[in-house]
C-alpha cells in the first residue's frame, strides 16, 4: 500500500472512530443540559432542614395545634396557623402584619367590612383565609388580631364562656379531650392509656386522682405539658377528670 493510500486509510479510521465516539458523547451532554434541574437530592445542600424533614415525616403523624375546643380560637392563634402564610410576608397583595401603613386604608373602612372581606373573601383570599373550618368568631379574633398589630382599636369577640357564668367541667372536659387529648388517648398512642381503659389508667391513679392531674400538667415521658392544651390549668383538670371517669 503507497503513502498516499495509507494516509487515506487512517484518515478514514479517524473518521469512523470519531463518528462512534463522538456522536454518543455530544448526544449525552446534549440530554444532560436539557434536564439539569429536573430531579431533587434529598442529601443535596440546596434543601433546607425543614423540607428534608418535611419529605421523610411519616405519614399519620399528629400535630397539635393550640387553641382549645373548636370556635375557641384567639386571634393570635388564627394568625400563627392560617393569615401568617400571607400577612407574615405581604404576600399577593396582603398587608403585611404590623405595617400600619400597609393597614391603614384597611383599617379606615372599619372592623365590619374587614371581617365581611375576611369572611367571604377578597381578591386573592379565599374565604376564612382557606380555612373553612374556622368559626366566624375565630376569623373576626384574627381580624382584631392584625388590625391591633397596625394600630387599630378593635375588639375581639370573647369565647363562651371565658369570662362571666359558670363552666360546667364535665362538657368542658369533654370539648377538651376531643379537641386534643384523643389525639392519644384515642388509640393508646406513645403509651398513653387508651380512652375507657380500666387496667391501663389503674397505675396513673394509684397515688391519687390530684396527684395524676399535677403530673399531667406538668407533663410526662411522650405527653407535653397538659398534653399541649394551650388553656388554664381548671380547664385541662376538666378533661384529665373526664377521662379518669371514664375509667372507672
């Protein structure tokens, strides 16, 4: 074969090698570019703590939200769980909390129409802020709640049954335990003794019914104090009593 042919020979076999490798290769990073930013490394440190928990919580797991039986909500508690996701930043267009200037105008049509708008919603709010199962009173707490914050004078719808009259403990127990203790006591979960359980409240209650209460109160092993009940201590007695009746 003459130097010419040769030469044209591993011309050829470049060519082909360069076609093998070099379609794949430029193919794959082509594909690469076109989907960076598709997937999400849950071990990436573009997540925050927060999501990753957030992803790898178990399903069913119960969060107690404070505020006591329902429609007795304050309106600070109706802010931190619901209006917050927009007041807290001024979001779409909300007043954002505290900013008397962002309220002002708000304010100045007064606690009626605000409460109409918060009720029925405006604009980008849904009605009740989305939560729909709040009561008209806990959402016109809210309203208090936030216009107070940017210098309103506004004031909040009391709770039944807060202030004047007498409370009947055993309906009051009951609205408790419903509204937070059955959470565990429902089921008997992370070792509380289950609803109704003779055998299982018996060890609570062998030093005495006040002395189960106090430790309740304070709290014990998975229980926070007074189960998370963000009320007086008479009310959670209410619902401690109801459930050591039930067991007897």
């Amino acid at each position: 074969m003459g130097g010419s042919s040769a030469s044209a020979f591993k011309s050829a076999i470049g060519i082909i090698l360069t076609a093998l490798i070099g379609v794949p290769l430029f193919a794959y990073l082509a594909i690469k570019l076109a989907t960076s930013g598709m997937s999400t490394d849950l071990t990436s440190s573009t997540m925050t703590k927060e999501a990753v928990a957030a992803r790898l919580q178990p399903v069913g797991v119960v969060k107690i939200v404070e505020g006591g039986p329902p429609g007795s909500k304050s309106g600070k508690v109706v802010y931190e769980s619901v209006c917050i996701s927009c007041h807290g930043a001024g979001l779409a267009g909300a007043p954002k909390f505290a900013d008397a200037g962002a309220w002002a105008g708000r304010i100045g049509q007064g606690f009626d129409t605000l409460v109409k708008h918060a009720l029925g919603g405006f604009n980008a709010m849904p009605a009740k802020g989305g939560a729909a199962d709040l009561t008209d009173d806990e959402v016109k707490r809210a309203v208090a709640y936030m216009g107070n914050a940017a210098g309103a004078k506004f004031e909040e719808p009391k709770v039944a049954g807060a202030a004047g009259g007498a409370i009947d403990p055993a309906v009051k127990g009951k609205e408790i335990y419903a509204s937070v203790c059955m959470a565990c006591h429902d089921s008997g979960a992370a070792g509380a003794p289950k609803f109704g359980d003779k055998a299982a409240w018996a060890p609570r209650l062998k030093d005495g019914v006040d002395n189960a209460i106090a430790i309740a109160i304070k709290g014990i092993n998975a229980m926070p104090p007074k189960g998370g009940y963000s009320g007086s201590d008479e009310e959670f007695k209410a619902a401690a009593l109801y459930m050591i009746n039930a067991s007897k």
